[in-house]
C-alpha cells in the first residue's frame, strides 16, 4: 500500500522545525512512504521576523517552502501543498472585535487540505479571521478543514459543524493528544478522520498518515480520497 503522511512541517517556514527540506524528504523515502502533504504554520511563529511584509509577500514566503520540499523529492515522490493555521490575532483586541468573535490566544490549529497558491496569496491574512469564516473560506473553495489534534491539552472543542473531519491520530512524542478520545468525537460526529505524524525534528518519529491502494500524486485526489473514506490510518506506525 502507499502510505502518505497528512501532518508535517519543515524549517524553511516553520520556525518550530528542525529539518530541512532534503533530510524531511530522504527520512520519509527511507520510511517508506509515497508522499507528504506540507502543512507549515501560518501562525504568529512563522511571520514573527516580517510581520511588516504585505500578506502577497509572506504567502510566497510560505509556497517557498512547499517548493523546497518537491525540489527535493524529486520525479519519484509527491509533495502536496496543505497548511496549519492558528487564528490568535497579533495585537491587542478591543471589545468590538472579541464580539465579532476573535479569541485571544488558544493553542487550535486547523489543517486545511486542497491548498492552492492562488487561496494562500488571495485570501490575506487568515490568522485574523474567526472560526468561522477560515470554516466558510475553505469550504467555499472546496477544501478539507480538519481540527489538529483537538483533545490535546489546553485545546479547545469547538462546534463540530465548523470541521469536515478531525486529526485522530497525532504522532508527535512531546505532546499527549488523547488520541482515543479524538477517534470517538470524530465517529460519534460522523466526520473524516485523519492521522499525521506532526513531524517537526529529525528524530522524530515518522508513525502516521495514510495507506491506499492507488497513489495520491495530487490534492484534487486527496481530497476525493479523504471524502469517499477509502483509505486506511495509520496509527502508530500500524495500518489499521
């Protein structure tokens, strides 16, 4: 089967990583593995040094590092482009904004699978939207937005209709997401589960994604993929 990782970050935009696109790419051949979605933060982590930058400029910033990593895989393994965003707003927020429903800081993240350059660069500066509207944003174009390991500690539920699916699976050994607990609000609420590895080091480990029959070379693929449920986690380095 051909595995394909849903959750992964390299240096070259996420501050929080570790590993450059070429170690990132041959640890996940060596692994095995078919392909990655690049989910880079676009959080307060990423821009913290250009947060002068027009939104134009920090997206191509961000796509820079989505074309590191194809640079790197080659003809012989797929890079899809796909994001993690955190909606806490940089600055001080007055009472009108709290109302319209902006929240100061919780640790959320949103996986958003489908990605297109055209959508990074064209929608600005999603960090300051609310729930909802990243919720109607990527819908409308007809992505995937999938809540990142959403009982980890100090992370917020929200209201499920907002999410098309939820991360059940988190691989990452520094964090404890309560991995059982996502799978069953993910089967009770009746939402597409995914798995990734939330790999942001070298010696981390690489234990999660997906496993289908066909390979995934594309996001359009993807995204049928993940709507017809015909693929299998993989939980823990076990295809289940």
């Amino acid at each position: 089967m051909h595995r394909l990782e849903l959750h992964c970050h390299s240096a070259e935009v996420s501050v929080c990583s570790t590993c450059p696109a070429e170690q990132l790419i041959a640890q996940y051949k060596a692994a095995g593995y078919s392909g990655i979605v690049s989910t880079n933060h676009i959080n307060r982590g990423t821009y913290q040094a250009m947060e002068e930058w027009p939104w134009e400029k920090k997206a191509e910033h961000f796509i820079r590092g989505w074309e590191a990593l194809k640079a790197a895989a080659g003809n012989d393994f797929d890079v899809l482009l796909g994001c993690e965003i955190n909606l806490t707003p940089m600055v001080s927020l007055t009472n009108e904004q709290v109302e319209h429903g902006w929240q100061r800081y919780i640790p959320n993240d949103y996986l958003i699978y489908g990605v297109t350059e055209d959508w990074l660069i064209k929608t600005g500066d999603m960090r300051y939207m609310t729930m909802e509207e990243l919720s109607q944003s990527a819908r409308d174009a007809g992505f995937l937005i999938v809540h990142a390991h959403p009982f980890r500690v100090g992370t917020r539920v929200m209201n499920p209709d907002l999410y098309d699916g939820y991360e059940v699976f988190n691989g990452n050994h520094n964090h404890n997401s309560h991995n059982e607990l996502a799978y069953e609000w993910a089967r009770q609420n009746g939402k597409i589960m995914t798995s990734g590895s939330d790999f942001h080091k070298p010696n981390d480990p690489i234990c999660s994604g997906i496993a289908t029959n066909e390979r995934i070379c594309d996001n359009k693929t993807l995204l049928q993929v993940l709507h017809s449920g015909d693929y299998r986690l993989i939980w823990n380095g076990e295809i289940r």
